[in-house]
C-alpha cells in the first residue's frame, strides 16, 4: 500500500474497507493543479492501478464549498519557459491517463467550480456527479492555449461533437444543470447531499464483484474505440475471464442460498 503520509496536496480517506475519497487540497487558491499535485494524482492513480490501497471504488472531490479545481494554477505559470511549461504538461498528460486508465470505477463528486483541467479531470472519470451551484468551463482558448488534458476527447465523447465544439470554441461557463442536460454530468444534488449520493453509489459498487466491475469497464471503455464487431470480441474475452474465478461461483452460491455474496477479489 502507498503511504498517504506521502501526499500534500491530496488528502486520502477510506470509507468501508473498499471505498477511497480523494480530495483535492488546496482550498485557498480554489483546488488550482499545479505540478505537485499534478505529480502527486498520476502517482496515486498509478498505484492503484497496480493493487494498491486495496480499493474498489474512488470518490475524487475538492476542499472546501468553492471549487472542484478551478484549472491549472496560472500563478505557478507566470514567467515560465517554453520548455519548462512543456515538461510541466508531459506530468499533467501522464496524470489525465492515469485517471482514465485506471481499472478501478472513478466518481467525481464536483462540488463547485471544474473549469479548465478542473473540468478535463472530472471528464476523465467514469461519471460524474455535481452539486446545483457547480459550474464548468474549457476556457482555455481565452488564455492563448487549448484543452491539453483530455477535454477535446473526453467532451465530446460525453456531450455530441456540436456541442463541445461550441463550449470548447466559445471558451464560456456552463451550469451543472446544462452540464447534466447535455451528457457531461449523471446527476445533479443539493450541495450538502452530494458526497453521500456520490458515496451511495461508490459503496455499491464496491460491494459488487471487483474483477467483474473492472472487467465491465474495460469492456465499455474500450469497446467504444472499436467496432461493434470487434468490441463485441473484446467483450466474450473479458466475460470469458470472469468464468473461472472463486467471485463467479460464490456469486452463484449466494444466490441460491438466499443470502448476500462475499466477494473477495479472487
């Protein structure tokens, strides 16, 4: 397991045994990423990927009533060589595929303001789930730049390509409401309701088979860069994967002897 002693601008908390909350922590400048925390995500979600922190689920938010990330910190920014920026963003790209790599189902709970990367790294989880007041935006064209984590991607994968054409182009704010109308977010929730809707799912998710879980979603998030054909392929190979393990038949068991199934993982 990684230590979360490790990590400053994260703050890491288990829920249950198989529930993992992620906070953005650096509330006094509105969760922006700068390099640390950059650094500090890719490495997270690298660990996980390889078995760390015994995790089945993750709930990713920001500190504090304000903002999710409030996007790249500019301030950190200024004065920036060419080369320097350009290192800084191979971090942030490493960081973005690592949360899209990631085999274990990623919630973002946005509890407020998700513009810029702030709005890429809620787009590169599996789905998403706001508060009213949350606001979006992929402003990036007004500073000279593009959306560089994901969000030309990600967007439009969730939105329709019009549509993100017109937020990305335009540069300008959406409400959670608009967001949720248009695909990006599942669902909308009072603030003060939000982490216990996000952590419902999350410990429901968790308390399902965790092999079957991160073979489904590799079969939907791959599958979708395939043909039908081939996607339902890759689909028999990851359902033929789950045939021979201890989960399947206690999944059986548990159903036929009337009683909830305990998954280990195996």
């Amino acid at each position: 397991m990684t230590d979360d002693s490790v990590f400053r601008m994260l703050q890491l908390r288990k829920i249950e045994p198989h529930v993992l909350i992620v906070t953005l922590a650096r509330e006094e400048v509105r969760n922006a990423l700068n390099t640390e925390m950059g650094r500090e995500l890719m490495a997270l979600f690298e660990s996980i990927a390889i078995g760390a922190w015994q995790t089945r689920c993750i709930v990713l938010t920001g500190a504090g009533d304000k903002a999710f990330c409030a996007g790249g910190d500019l301030k950190e920014r200024k004065g920036m060589t060419d080369a320097d920026w350009q290192l800084q963003h191979l971090v942030f790209e490493r960081m973005i595929r690592a949360i899209i790599d990631c085999p274990v189902p990623v919630i973002a709970a946005v509890n407020g303001a998700a513009f810029g990367g702030g709005c890429e790294i809620a787009g590169a989880c599996d789905f998403v789930y706001a508060a009213h007041d949350a606001r979006f935006a992929l402003s990036e064209v007004t500073l000279g730049i593009m959306p560089g984590g994901g969000g030309t991607q990600t967007l439009p994968r969730a939105t329709g390509e019009r549509r993100a054409k017109e937020l990305i182009l335009t540069g300008r704010s959406f409400s959670a409401a608009e967001a949720e109308a248009w695909g990006l977010v599942n669902a909308c929730f009072p603030r003060e309701a939000l982490m216990d809707a996000a952590l419902d799912v999350a410990t429901s998710i968790a308390h399902n088979a965790p092999i079957a879980v991160r073979q489904a979603k590799q079969s939907i998030h791959r599958g979708l860069q395939m043909s039908i054909s081939d996607g339902l392929a890759f689909e028999i190979e990851a359902y033929n994967r789950l045939v021979p393990t201890l989960d399947r038949r206690e999944g059986v068991l548990a159903f036929n002897e009337k009683r909830p199934p305990r998954f280990k993982g195996h």
